[in-house]
C-alpha cells in the first residue's frame, strides 16, 4: 500500500466525509429558522440525520419511549392506549462533525535550494503540514484510504476541501501591488527569486510560492464557512505558508497572505447579519502584527496575541506588540497584547493569562466566531520559541474558547517549527474539538514574570472592559511617585537621627534623578572605615482596593530594614553612605512609557551614578577601608563599579557583602585584572535566598560569583533581619574592630565589639 510519505495527496480521497468547497456558485444560505432543538446546519443534513435516528437500535427506541412515558407523568414501564402515545417517536439524535482542511499542494512552496543536510533545513520546513496530518491519521482521527491504519473513531472529521483564494478576497487585506508581486513570482527565474528574497525580512520564494500561498489563504476560508454556515461543528485548518506577519503591502516572517484576516473579512461580508462580530485569538510565540494592522481601527474584531516580546527585541521587534498598543479611533480596547518579557514562559502562565484576560474580555466581547491563529512555536520542544507549553495546555486553551461563539471555533495553523512538537499539539487540539476532554495540567503556578505582566495588561485593558479590574488611574495627574515621597521621609528622619546629609552630583543627566536618593554622614571623607549602602526602595505592603486599585492608609505599612544597619554602622564609628535605587527615574522616563524602556535607563543611570560617587567622592577620601553592602537589584551597581576599576583602586575595598532575594546572581569579570575571581571570592559574603535557582546546580558554583551563603528565609527584609548579625562580625573584624562576645538577648544574636 502506498504511505502517505510516497503520496502527494493531490486529490482528498473520496468520502461521504468530505465536503466540497463553498463559493459564491454554491448559493450556500443560512437557514432563516432552526427547529427547536436542533443545531444549526444545513436542512438536508439535518433531516438525514434525523431519518438515521428513527432507524437506531430498539435500545434508542426504549429510551425514548421511557422519556416520552416521563413527560407525560406516566410510570415506566407501565402500558398505555392513548393516542399521544401511540405516536411516540425516538428521540432526534445529532452530531455535527469536526472539520478537516488539509491539501498536499501547500507543500510545494520550498526554499529554491534546499540543503542536503536536515539539520540546516529552514524552519518553515514544507513537511510541517504533512507530520500533522499523519499525526491525525494515525490517531485514527481521519478517514484517508491512502493511509495503512483505519480510522478508529465512529465519527472521523470530515474533509474541507481547499481551494484557491480570488484576488477580491485576498485584496480584502492586501493592497493590489502585494497581490500582483506574489502572483508575478510564479514566472519569475531562480536568480531573481534569490535577489527578491534578499530584500524581504525573513522569506523565500519559489515559483510554486504564489499557489501555495493562495490556496493556504482558501482553505481558511473555506474552513471558517463550513463553521459558519453550520456544515461542521468547528474544523482545524492544517496550512502553510503562515500568514500572521503579512502585512497589507508586503510579505514578512514566513508569511506571504494574512489567512486568518482574509478569512474573517470574507465571513463577514457574506454573512454581514450572523457574523459582525469575530474574536482572534493569536497564541504564536511571535506577535501577530500583521492581524493587528488590519483589525487595529476596527470595533468588531477583537484581536488578542500572547507571545514572547522581550521588551521589543524579539521577532517581529519593535514596540508594536506591546501591552499599550490598544487599538486605534473606533477599534481602541479592541487590540489587547499579553507580551511576554522573556522567554521560557509554561503552561501555567497562559492559563493565567487566559482565566484572568482573555476568557473574560471574551465573554464580555461576545462573539459570533472564534478563529485562533494557531502557532505550535511556544510549544515544549521548539527551539526558536523557548517556551514550555505542553499539549495539554493547548487543549485547555481550545476547550475553555470552544464556550463561546456557540462553539463556532476554527483554528488555522499559524507558526512551529519543531515537527514533533507542532504534531502532537495539534492533535490535542484536534481531540479537543471532537469532545474529547483534556488532559491534566501538572503545572499550575504561574511564574512572578507572568503574574506580573497579566496584571500590567488588566490595569491597562481595564478602562476599556467592565470586566476587568481593578481599575482606576495608574497615574493621576498632579500625583507623585510613592518613592519620592518615602525617600524624603527617609531623608528627614536619617538626618535628625545621624545628621546624615543631601550628596550633591554635579551630573546633568542624573542629577534630578537622584535628589535626595544619596545620602552621607558628615565624617564620610574621615580616617574611618566607610560603609556604601546600595539598597532598593523599601518595601511598602499592603491591600489594594479590589475595584479601584486604592491603598488605604491605615492598612498600608512600610517596610525598612536597612536603617538598622545605618545606625549599627554609626554607633561603631563608621562613615555611612545611604544610596536608594528608585525601580523608576522620575524626570528622565516617561510616565506613558514602557516599563521595560525605565527599567534600562535606570540600569545605564544607576551604573553611571555609581562610577560618579566612587570618582568624586570615595576613592579621594582618607578613609583607610571601604565596604559595600549591595541590597536586591541595587546590588548589580557595585558589582558593575567593581568591573571598571584596576588594581591599586581595589586595595582600598575591604568586604563586599549582598542580598540576594530573586534577582540574578551576576559573576565579576577579569578583563581588567588577573585573577580577580580569587579577590572577590576572599572579600565577599553573599546571602542567597534559599530557593533561589542556584542552588538547583549540579556543579560547584564558580568564584567569580562570590563566597555565597544560602539563607533559611524568603524576601529581602526577612534575611536582613536573620543575618544582621553576620554582617556586623564580618564589618567588625574586617574594620579591626575587636569581638568582644556574642549573646543572646530576647531570641535575637547581640555582638559586642569594642575597638
């Protein structure tokens, strides 16, 4: 027998299974009224359907009998002569299938050289759709006589044949000179189709490009109309190329024609009264942004796209997938990205995402058809994607998405490029639409990056959904950063308790930035030894309102352990500079501006404030030993300084010491200064919260990262308090203090030291 390897599968095999395309010739027309009871489809096939059901099996017979006798109120089983029930008729019994549309054909757009070695293949491989399929078949999901395992399901899905797109519907997206150029490859030469493919972002052509691109658009068309005119219950469209970077005019990331939105855009204008309104849910691992310039005006298409993001630097790049961009004039609210800001994001973090964006706002949209841009690249498995989301959760996607809309869900195969992967996720999917429940999740904690960025997407879709919250103004006009406001507090009460200091820095570009946020005892320049405190804003705690996103007050509470080693450091005779590392520059980003964008600026600030205090301020005093103490993500800024200085600079520093929460623990560098790991490694004592993934390394940690101790405690402020005691013997003995004793006064560890 012939496999389906050896087979082109050009024609779909014959099969009262297969539905045959829908064109403006077929006349196809909704039916204006649906008896009740039955599902919406075509009235022949209904009627079939029930013919079939009169003629089931005596059991079906007996139970619709029994139900016949209850509704009456008659007992089971108990005989009558009435004439209601001498009529008595099984009750109608349908299923309408799940569709399929694949075509071999869509296999012939390849690279125009492709490389003997599979290793180097491109990752739009064309046997992407074929793995599928066979993954399908060999579930015994499809009915295919060219394959050598039967169907083993009663109910295989039915086959949508696939067709050719028309310009007129392709031109629903693109403009005509994209439509001309694609269509003009197909007689172009080889030498040119390698010249055109050099200006274009990441696409190859081939003769058989313009075919295979057309009939991938025509088959999602072709799937979302046997949805829509009720021909099947939800169908699955297996194609390539993608589509969900093309853009109006040009062809982009593996894509030549916008599938999903040509396909939407045809729904709607023969079904104007039935289908208005349409949800696309985009769940490639890239950002969609072909889908979101056609439908980003548009009030009636409600795109949402979650994909790896990395602060704009991943595929496509640039801010146009970020969390602000909503849509634009009539369609605003209507656009809604989940960007995620690293990879390795699982499956936990999309269920949140889901249960907590988009099942919501979908509900509220309340659509009448559900598309999902389907991309496997976010799967286990997929290198370019890097992320963990199993089969599983895939299918708990599907399901929770297959509620609405009446359950008119098609999903049309967008990007994945691991074979394996891409196969048996679009099987748990294919299962998924033909009743077959999900499988259990094992991961159900979402990370912090994913919780963290599911609620910067709530506050900011908030104001445009009644369904989200909480809501309110993240910043009110006249308002101040909270961190300003403590930090002129803590200004206040470090001077009336040590007399402690403003540091001016004679630096334009970080002057205003930091005001206030640097900090000095009057004998900083003094013989003494100095302790540098590098620390982040003390931690604020507290419980929002849950609809408008208020603090009370009264129940806020503020958390700031590092004063105690300030006038720990004082009391012993030390020098203190106090430097607070606001997370947001006030005066330098941009109140509208993206997280991510501050957060950078503040990194290049807070390394060049750094440098600044060491050259101006520490370095050319006469203080004979200097210790850093670096306090969460503050840390990095010494860690920084430490890189940029030789030799004779380090023989003034005489301890490093650091908090390490969840932070990344950063190594030094020895481009400077032979053996410098070995220094560090000798002057430093870093504590390391204890589920920090460091200490989930097999091999030994490196000295370049430090002497690390792991703490028993979680959270910055519980291992200040824990470990305040090993910090003061380790400044005592290094400054040349004497430890006098150690004892134990009301369960907390006292040193006394003398000098």
């Amino acid at each position: 027998m012939q496999s389906i390897e050896d087979s082109e599968m050009l024609d779909v095999p014959a099969s009262s299974n297969t539905l045959s395309p829908l064109t403006t010739k077929d006349n196809v027309q909704l039916p204006k009224k649906i008896p009740n009871g039955l599902p919406q489809g075509p009235l022949s096939h209904i009627k079939k359907s029930l013919d079939v059901s009169r003629n089931n099996s005596r059991e079906t017979s007996v139970l619709a009998k029994e139900a016949h006798q209850l509704s009456l109120g008659s007992p089971l089983g108990s005989s009558s002569s009435s004439e209601d029930h001498a009529h008595t008729e099984p009750l109608p019994y349908y299923t309408k299938k799940t569709g399929l549309c694949y075509d071999a054909r869509m296999r012939f757009h390849t690279e125009l050289s492709p490389p003997k070695d599979r290793s180097d293949y491109h990752p739009e491989d064309p046997r992407r759709i074929l793995h599928i399929y066979r993954e399908l078949c060999e579930a015994g999901l499809v009915a295919d006589n060219n394959m050598a395992i039967p169907p083993v399901t009663p109910n295989p899905v039915y086959r949508i044949l696939a067709r050719a797109a028309k310009k007129t519907e392709v031109c629903l997206v693109h403009d005509d000179a994209h439509f001309e150029f694609i269509k003009s490859t197909s007689s172009m030469s080889d030498e040119e189709l390698g010249r055109r493919e050099k200006t274009f972002d990441s696409i190859y052509f081939h003769r058989q490009t313009y075919s295979s691109a057309l009939l991938s658009a025509g088959a999602a068309i072709e799937t979302c109309l046997a949805v829509a005119t009720g021909q099947v219950k939800n169908a699955i469209a297996v194609i390539r190329p993608p589509g969900h970077h093309a853009e109006c005019d040009t062809s982009r990331g593996f894509c030549h024609f916008d599938n999903v939105s040509i396909a939407t855009q045809v729904v709607r204008q023969t079904y104007p009264e039935q289908y208005r309104k349409v949800l696309i849910i985009d769940w490639d691992v890239h950002h969609g942004n072909g889908i979101q310039q056609a439908f980003e005006s548009d009030p009636n298409v409600l795109y949402i796209s979650l994909h790896v993001h990395e602060n704009g630097n991943f595929y496509p790049a640039g801010p146009y997938g970020d969390l602000y961009h909503c849509g634009v004039g009539n369609g605003i609210g209507k656009n809604i990205n989940i960007p995620w800001p690293t990879k390795g994001m699982g499956d936990a973090d999309y269920l949140f995402a889901f249960q907590h964006v988009i099942m919501p706002v979908a509900f509220d949209f309340d659509p009448d058809l559900v598309i999902i841009a389907a991309g496997f690249d976010a799967a286990v498995g997929d290198q370019l994607g890097g992320c963990f989301v199993t089969p599983a959760c895939y299918a708990h996607m599907t399901h929770m998405l297959m509620s609405l809309a009446d359950g008119k869900l098609v999903v049309c195969l967008e990007g994945g490029y691991n074979l394996r992967s891409i196969s048996k996720s679009a099987l748990a999917v294919t299962k998924t639409l033909m009743g077959e429940p999900p499988e259990r999740i094992a991961e159900t904690a979402a990370t912090r990056i994913g919780v963290e960025t599911v609620r910067k997407v709530v506050l900011q879709q908030s104001r445009y959904w009644r369904c989200l919250y909480p809501k309110g103004e993240i910043m009110m006009p006249g308002s101040e950063r909270m961190h300003d406001v403590i930090r002129a507090y803590q200004s206040k009460v470090l001077h009336d308790n040590h007399k402690m200091i403003n540091i001016w820095i004679f630096r334009e570009r970080v002057s205003r930035s930091f005001e206030y946020q640097v900090l000095a005892t009057k004998n900083y320049s003094s013989a003494v030894p100095l302790l540098v405190i590098f620390h982040d804003p003390p931690e604020v705690t507290g419980v929002p309102n849950a609809i408008t996103n208020q603090l009370d007050l009264h129940n806020t509470w503020l958390a700031d352990v590092s004063k105690s080693y300030i006038e720990w450091a004082v009391s012993h005779g030390f020098g203190v500079m106090d430097i607070n590392v606001p997370k947001f520059l006030t005066g330098i980003s941009d109140e509208e501006g993206d997280p991510d964008d501050e957060a950078l600026k503040l990194t290049e600030a807070i390394n060049e404030l750094a440098i600044y205090l060491y050259d101006n301020y520490i370095e050319c005093n006469e203080s004979p030993k200097v210790f850093f103490l670096g306090i969460g993500d503050a840390f990095r800024a010494i860690l920084h300084l430490l890189n940029t200085r030789n030799y004779e600079a380090l023989e003034q520093i005489a301890g490093v010491i650091g908090f390490v929460a969840e932070n990344p623990i950063r190594p030094v560098s020895e481009t400077f200064i032979t053996d410098f790991a070995k220094w560090y490694y000798k002057r430093s004592l870093l504590f390391v919260n204890h589920s920090h993934p460091v200490w989930e390394r097999d091999k030994k940690v490196s000295k370049k990262f430090g002497l690390l101790r792991r703490s028993h405690t979680d959270g910055l402020n519980g291992m200040l308090r824990a470990h305040k005691p090993d910090v003061e013997e380790f400044l005592a003995r290094r400054a040349g203090l004497r430890v006098e004793r150690l004892a134990e006064r009301d369960g907390d560890t006292i040193m006394l030291v003398g000098a």
